[in-house]
C-alpha cells in the first residue's frame, strides 16, 4: 500500500494518468497550477535496488560508448534518451508495477554518462596531443579521474538552487527539446502499462524511422548525411569565388530536434549561422589576407570565424548573469538564511523538496576544498598559483552554471566547449601573467579547463533530468543525491577509457580517433603558453555583437550559439521548426491544430530517440570494423540525401496531422 500524505490543497485521484497533462509545454494562467502525473501527495517507488544498479550499469556502458564516439566525430551523443528507452523496455519486460518512479531514476543516473564524457574528451586528451611536441608533459589516472569528479559534483551542487527557477518558473517559456523527447519516452511507458498504448506505439514507430534512418547513413552511406551545394561544380566554383556555401545535416534526429524548439528560437539560430557563413566568411575570403583567401570555407569558419561566435557566446553569458543577479541572489540568500537556523519557506510537498540549502553549502565547501588541494598537490605544486587556479575555477563555472542551462532549455545544445575554451583563454593569461607558463601551464590550463567544462556540462544535463523530473512528478531531492554516485562511476570508467583509447590509437591521426575539440584546445593553448598569439580582436567583435543583439531585444545566446556551430546542423533546425509552424496552422480549430502540433511532437521525439539510440548502434558496428562511409561529397549520395529527408519531412507532416 502507498502512503497518501494528508494534504486538503492536494485532492488524491484513484488512478495517475497515464499521459502529460494539457498544460505541460504551455505557459500557466495567473492561478493555474501544473500537476504532474505522479500525484505530489503521494510516496512512489523511485529509488529501489534495481533502479540504482541498473542506472549504474548503463552508466557504465554508455559512458564507454559515448567516449569513444565523440573521440571519434567530435560529437557525443545524449544518453538520456537511450536509457529512458532501456529503462522503459526492461520494465515492461520484468512486469514492474509503479515504473515511471525508478525509471526516472535509471534516467537521471545513467544520463551522467554523456554529460562526463563531453566534459572530459573536450578538453584532456589535449594533453596526450601535446604530449608529442612536449615528452615532458605527463598525463595519469588519477588526474583524469578526479578532473572529472570534482567537475560532475560542482555542477550538480552549482545548479540546485537554481532548479525551480528553471524547471517551475519558466514552465512553459523554454522547449527544452531532449527533456521533452525523454519524457515522451518515460510516458509511453505508463501508457503502455494502463492498456491505452496509441501513443507508447506511435513513438515506437517514430523511434524506428529516425533510428533506421540514421543508422543506415552513419553505417553505410546509402545516401549523404549533409547535402550542400559545394558538391556540384557550379557549387564548388562559387565556394572557390565568394566562400558561399549552403548545407544541411540530413538526419532525423536534427530534424526531430527542430520541431521541438519551434521556428521562434529555430530562426534566431539560423540567421546566427547564416551571418557568419554567408556574410563573414565571404568577406574574409574575399578581402583578408592570401593566407585567409587561400582556405575553404569549412577551413575559415574553423580558423576565425568561429571565434566571433565564442566571444559573443562568453558576452551572452555575462549578460546572462547579470539578468540573472537576483535569482543568484536568492539562491545564497536562501543558503545563508538556512545557515543560520532560520525555517526555509520551502512547501513540505514531496514534488518540490531539494536537497536542503544548508547540506548544500556544506557540500559546496567540501568539493572546493578539495579541489584546491587537488590543484596544489596534484597539479601545479605552488600554493598560490593553485588559489589562483582555484578562484579561476570556482567563479566561472558557478557564473556559467545558468548559461548552461539556459542553452539547454533553449535550443538542446551546450555550447560547453565555446565556454571552455573562453575559459582557457582567461585562465591562461592569467597563468601567464602570474608566472606560470610553459608544459607546467598547459599542464595547469588543461586539467582546469577539464573540471569547468564537466562542471558547465553537468549543470546542462542536469537541467534536463529535473525538468523530466518536474513533469513527471519525481522527488527532487531523490534525483539530487543519486546523482552524485553516477558521477562518480562515469568518471572512472571516462577515465580508463581514454587511457586505454590513447594507448591503443592515440588522437593524433584524423582518420582513427579525431579528437576535434581536444585538438582545437590545445592549438589555442600551446602558443599562449609558449609566447604565440591569440586573436583577441575576433574575440572582441563577438562580444560587441552580442551587446548589440540584446539592445536590439535579439536573444543573443540562441544567435551566438547558431555563429558557433556548423551551418548543417543550424540548417535542419529552421526545416524543423518550419514543419512545427505549418502542422500548428494547417486547421481554422485551434483544438484541431494543438491535437496535431503535440502529436508532432510526439513523432519528434520518436526520431530524436530513435536517432540516439542507433546512434549507439552505429558506434558498435563502427568500432567493431565497418569502415566510416566517405562517399558524401558524391553527386549521386548528395541526390538520394535530397529524396530521402524530403521524405522523411513528409512523414513528419503528415503523421503530425492526423490527429484528431
């Protein structure tokens, strides 16, 4: 029997529903409430021996998948759904009664997995890259490991007092595209159980087209996962004259991931990467120096243009901040109250309970202690310069915790690795300036940047867990704790995992494991440390850009984002967010046009499931000897990619418009 706590402003159903209510994605009324599907007056199973080990164990295996992944293409795919959908099967499977509890437990602590790994293979195989021009550089376990540790655990303790500003007062004002496909997924698994399974089988088939579909290009190229225009030879020639270039990432996640932003943020991206890719690097191609004229496009984008994005991401997260001074302020405000013995003014409603504001002081103190001593025993070996390291840190990754997030909730993606490298780029020349330079600095900037990107990637995916857990009606606190030892398991296993990655293919050749982002860290890094130079001006444009967007009422974090990433993966957004237009008006009835968009939704979230769990898939049979396709440039893959997302946008369109 379940306790039912006695509360009269909590009426008690008989039966949970088994779908989100009306109001889940929308913004409330001025007295209406959400009410998520797990009622907040009742105790659920959540936390359980199986929910625990079964989280750990895919913790442990996705952490492995993910690493090699991203090591390999520079991208790391997001755990968070595949588990939801393993958790979801096992489930039904093992006959669980009252699953969605544990289920979102499984989520919440085997999604530590991607989170970690982005934050480590980002930033420290660069020590292994430099390792070859600089043998004295050294590079172990232990400084692997607890990188990665004291990064995940700050971000957690960074991020909490944020939570119910995120997830309860901006309901509805953020899509939050993966916590929103995650949670679809944990749904269809209640709604299978109570017998009402419409929905829980169009995600399946949902899942199935995106998974197939991705799967099929990322393993054997039957058709190109980017058409772009430099692949006919009118195409190439106007890239060679003017550096114009068009592209767009064909695969059904992307799309999927479009949907659910919506056109509003959709747009703002694209037209970021369309300024820097039809304007920018025109212009520098066109009257920058022989050197600049003589690159591609891709090679300008990756060189300099990309730069103006950073800068304006690293403004955008200052103003960020500062819109953000007083919800900072409550947060310590609430801490320091709590410290002093005074009553928090926190509802004792199992739905809304954190961990308490005075525990995670006390925890915050300890990891930053812990840290310093890391950095002076275990790193840098001088006192001072390791405080200096330590107060480099500590105010980044707290300030950035809210740009994260805010990234996340908007648009899915962390720009983590914009971020950190922003942060290098500060941490060195400070480093610099207080006398640590040379391999003992690359060394120092590194293992830094090491736990500040697995801090801002931790405070993004976090996010998304609370907000799955938010609409479905999970304990907070219970998320909040366990966390904690998912954080450690990812670490060690990342950890071993480089290791024996590195000793096995090391990330110097591009055709094995590439390393992207590790080796664009420790370009920047190397001439700072050894005397070379840092283009600051880019920097700078970047900053004044932002500063300009928000005047001029611009979101300046969804712009900078789209000047950051690559064109073909901003392209697929807009498609989406089109598609997500068009379904929310293809009726005259409002109802009719809402039963459609959310059943767009839906199918949306099938592909971007879909999509993440094949990618897996794909990772396995790569790394088990199927060699990477190379065949997108062709004329013929370039054609048959334009057939096959032309129909793929047409399933979504028209699946989304039967509802009724």
């Amino acid at each position: 029997m379940e306790k039912v706590k006695t509360n009269p402003d909590l009426p008690v159903a008989d039966v949970d529903p088994v779908d989100l209510p009306e109001n889940a994605f929308v913004e409330l009324g001025d007295n209406e409430e959400y009410r998520p599907v797990m009622h907040p007056a009742r105790d659920y199973a959540e936390v359980t021996p199986y929910s625990v080990t079964v989280g750990l164990i895919l913790a442990v295996i996705f952490s492995a998948a993910a690493a090699y992944l991203g090591l390999k293409v520079g991208q790391v795919f997001e755990a968070a759904i595949p588990i939801a959908i393993i958790a979801v099967g096992l489930s039904a499977r093992l006959k669980k009664k009252d699953a969605l509890g544990q289920n979102v437990i499984i989520q919440s602590i085997g999604a530590c997995s991607g989170v970690i790994v982005a934050g480590t293979i980002f930033t420290l195989p660069a020590l292994y890259i430099l390792q070859a021009s600089h043998p004295e550089i050294t590079v172990n376990f232990i400084e692997v490991f607890l990188s990665s540790l004291f990064g995940g655990v700050l971000g957690i303790l960074f991020f909490i007092p944020f939570r119910k500003y995120f997830v309860k007062d901006m309901h509805g004002k953020y899509p939050f595209p993966e916590a929103t496909a995650t949670t679809q997924v944990l749904i269809s698994g209640q709604s299978a159980g109570e017998g009402a399974g419409g929905q829980a089988k169009l995600l399946v088939v949902a899942s199935l087209v995106g998974g197939i579909y991705d799967y099929i290009v990322a393993t054997f190229g039957w058709w190109s996962d980017v058409v772009t225009t430099t692949a006919y030879s009118w195409g190439q020639a106007l890239a060679d004259k003017t550096k114009f270039v068009f592209s767009c990432n064909t695969g059904a996640a992307v799309l999927g991931l479009g949907y659910i932003v919506g056109l509003k943020y959709a747009f703002v991206i694209f037209a970021g990467s369309i300024f820097v890719w039809w304007f920018v690097i025109p212009l520098m191609g066109t009257y920058g120096s022989p050197e600049i004229a003589a690159m591609s496009s891709a090679q300008i984008f990756a060189e300099y243009a990309r730069m103006i994005g950073i800068g304006g991401i690293a403004m955008a997260g200052i103003i960020g901040i500062v819109k953000s001074r007083s919800i900072i302020g409550q947060a310590v405000g609430l801490a320091a109250r709590e410290l002093k013995g005074q009553q928090s003014t926190q509802k004792a409603v199992r739905w809304q309970l954190d961990i308490s504001m005075k525990h995670i002081a006390y925890f915050t103190a300890i990891a930053l202690v812990g840290v310093l001593l890391f950095f002076w025993f275990g790193v840098i070996h001088t006192f001072w310069q390791a405080l200096v390291a330590w107060l480099v840190v500590t105010v980044i990754a707290f300030l950035f915790t809210t740009v994260a997030a805010n990234a996340i909730a908007i648009v899915g993606s962390n720009p983590v690795s914009g971020m950190t490298l922003m942060t290098l780029i500060i941490a060195s020349g400070v480093f610099v300036a207080i006398g640590l330079n040379g391999t003992s600095g690359i060394v120092a900037a590194m293992v830094l940047g090491g736990v500040v990107c697995t801090a801002l990637s931790m405070a993004g995916g976090f996010v998304t867990d609370l907000k799955i857990g938010y609409w479905l009606g999970s304990t907070p606190r219970k998320q909040e704790t366990w966390k904690f030892l998912g954080t450690l398991v990812s670490a060690a296993t990342v950890g071993g995992v480089m290791l024996m990655l590195n000793k096995v293919y090391g990330f110097t050749d591009p055709n094995i494991l590439a390393a992207p982002q590790a080796n664009a860290m420790a370009k920047v890094i190397e001439p700072m440390m050894m005397g070379g130079a840092t283009p600051w001006t880019l920097y700078i444009v970047g900053a004044i850009l932002a500063l300009i967007l928000n005047w001029l009422g611009v979101p300046a974090l969804a712009f900078c984002l789209g000047m950051f990433l690559p064109l073909q993966l901003n392209t697929p957004m807009l498609v989406g967010g089109l598609v997500s237009w068009f379904v929310g008006r293809s009726s005259k009835d409002p109802a009719v046009s809402k039963a459609r968009t959310d059943r767009g939704t839906l199918i949306a979230s099938g592909l971007i499931a879909g999509g993440a769990l094949f990618g897996v898939f794909a990772a396995i049979t790569i790394f088990c000897g199927v060699p990477v396709p190379t065949n997108g440039g062709e004329f013929t893959p370039q054609i048959l990619g334009l057939v096959a997302y032309a129909a793929l946008i047409t399933f979504l369109y028209i699946s989304s418009k039967k509802a009724k």
